[in-house]
C-alpha cells in the first residue's frame, strides 16, 4: 500500500517576530516549492586514491530557496507594501516562516528567511500574481 499524501493543503505562514511568535497562513497560495538543501562538497581525492575515483568530504549544507506563487491581492495583509511580503523585502526584514504539510501530525518545518523576490502578473486572461522567493538563513526541521 503506498503512502503517499495528497500535497493539497500545505500551508506557507509568516511570522510576527513576537515572543511567542504567532504565524498568519499567507493568503492565496498556489504551487509551492518548498525547503531544500545542496551539501558542498571538497575534492580530496590523492595521486594513492582506490581505484582512481574520486573521494570527497562533506562541507556546507546550503539552503536553496523557497518559492511560491500567489493569487496577489495588494490589500492583503500578508501581502501589501505596508505589512506583507513585499513591505519584508523593500525593508530587507527577516522573518521566520513556516510551511505546514497537510499530514496527520501537521509536520512543520520553521526558516528564518528573507524575501528575496518578488515580481508581479498580470496576464490578459487570468488571475492577477505574483512569484515569490525566500532565502533561508536558518531551517528547523521537526
């Protein structure tokens, strides 16, 4: 029997910095692609290497960043110039997100992020959006 769950319902939420910090589900998301990691890598390998292949050791676990799309809505919250997604990035404001999977334990992985992008649609036939993009500065996978 497979497990596999259905991505429908995974949530993306901001952070208001407060002590404890409370986090707002960001209105209007749609295709999300979430926390991932490349591990650097050194070149050790030596003229006595086994069999001539390469040989590394691990070194930097870098963070590759979020993205998502949204339904933008310039009047909303976690959206707008004054409070939201954009207001993070003009001011350059870390904050904590969190993305939420819709699995039975709500498995939730928390990044301090900046918002690194973020860039407007408007397409003749369709829904107004706008593509955005976080950069981790630290991850907590729980």
């Amino acid at each position: 029997m497979a497990d596999a769950l259905s991505s429908f319902g995974t949530l993306m939420k901001i952070g208001d910095g407060d002590e404890p910090e409370n986090f707002t589900t960001i209105a209007e998301v749609l295709d999300i692609n979430g926390i991932g990691f490349t591990l650097d890598t050194t070149d050790i390998t030596s003229h006595d290497s086994p069999d001539a292949i390469e040989e590394v050791i691990p070194g930097i676990l870098r963070t590759d960043p979020i993205t998502f799309t949204i339904q933008f809505v310039p009047t909303e919250a976690t959206h707008s110039y004054s409070t939201g997604l954009l207001a993070d990035m003009m001011n350059r404001t870390k904050r904590n997100f969190q993305m939420v999977f819709p699995d039975a334990a709500a498995t939730t992985w928390t990044a301090a992020c900046y918002v690194t992008k973020f860039s407007t649609r408007a397409p003749v036939s369709g829904a107004l959006q706008a593509d955005v993009e976080l950069k981790p500065t630290n991850v907590t996978l729980a």
